[in-house]
C-alpha cells in the first residue's frame, strides 16, 4: 500500500458540533461518504468514524486504493513515515509537523493542532514559544489546504515556514493562522 493519508475524528469536529453525523469528502481522485458514531462516555460523548468496510468505531481511517478504510481493514499496513508519500502533500505536512514539535518540546499533538491547547510551560521563552507555536499553525492551515483543495506545497514554501521566515508568521497572529488560509506562497 502506498500512504497517501488518513482521516482522523478530529478534523470533523465542527460538523460533528453541529449534529451532523456524516461528511462527504473529496481528495484527488476520488470521494466518499463517512458517517459518524458516538459512544457515551461519562457525560459526554467520545466521537467515531465507522469503517465502511467491518463497520467498526474507529478514530482514524486510512487511504487503500480509493477508499478510506480502518488499520485492520488495510490489506498492508500504513506505513507513518514519509516515504511513499506525496511531497508536498498532507501526510508529508503531517510528518514535518510531528517532527517540528518533537524538536522544538511542544511534543505530542492532536490533528488538527490548535495553539490554544499548548500553553507556554513554565521557563521557557515565550517569544520563542509563540514562534514555533505559529510555525505549528502555518503548518496545519497548510496541510488542511492540502486535503481540502488537493494542494500540494513546494519545498521552498515548506522550508520558509519551518523556519519561521514566510512572511505570514511573522506579521499575522495566532488566532488568524488558525482561523483563515494564507498563501504561504506568496509569504516566501
Ligand atoms: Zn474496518
């Protein structure tokens, strides 16, 4: 199987908010119905996405031929690194993205990440902290860009915001990198 991507529970949140309890998504190349479950969970609930092959609740659903199916359903299991991947494309931003906060102590994340659940730990810099939380942002905003409207990123791009250098994060702040998309193109 070659990794193009996944879907995650967590990038549907908003519709999910919003009681609908199934999306249609389109990536290149193809498009699919997914519907949602929910189990109660103390007071709330704890949000799934059903396999449409088994049917089972699962958190994540992976790209095999032109289906979006769970790990146990995949005929090879989804390799998480960046080989196989598109460059440029979400799972390569992904990586990037995971690599960049195991570097620089903002650690583990959920997709899709939000600055607002990373607050600055005690004795470390804020200015730089809030720089790599934007770095983080930019990143995301990209790699929503990416699934949604098929974009794919050129290297130099990708380099100017792990760097902090595109022009978006330095002038642009927080809640607008994760409210709006940006041409990050155009910031290099
Ligand atoms: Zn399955």
């Amino acid at each position: 199987m070659i990794f193009i991507g996944f879907i995650d529970v967590n990038f549907f949140k908003e519709v999910i908010i919003k009681g609908k309890d199934n999306a249609k998504i389109e990536w290149n190349g193809g498009q699919q119905s997914i519907f949602f479950s929910k189990i109660q969970v103390g007071y709330g609930f704890k949000h799934f996405i059903i396999c449409p092959i088994c049917g089972q609740n699962r958190a994540k659903l992976y790209l095999e031929g032109n289906l979006f199916i769970c790990i146990d359903c995949c005929s090879v299991k989804p390799y998480n690194g960046i080989q196989n991947t598109t460059k440029g494309g979400d799972a390569y931003i992904g990586y990037k993205m995971e690599r960049f906060a195991t570097r620089c102590g903002i650690g583990k994340f959920e997709y899709p990440f939000d600055y607002l659940k990373h607050p600055k730990p005690k004795g470390k810099h804020s200015e730089k902290w809030n720089r790599n939380l934007k770095i983080m942002q930019s990143l995301e905003s990209m790699r929503f860009q990416s699934i949604f409207f098929k974009k794919i990123w050129k290297s130099r791009t990708i380099k100017s915001v792990e760097t902090g250098k595109n022009k978006y994060i330095q002038h642009i702040s927080l809640n607008e990198l994760k409210r709006y998309f940006f041409p990050f193109d155009n910031g290099v």
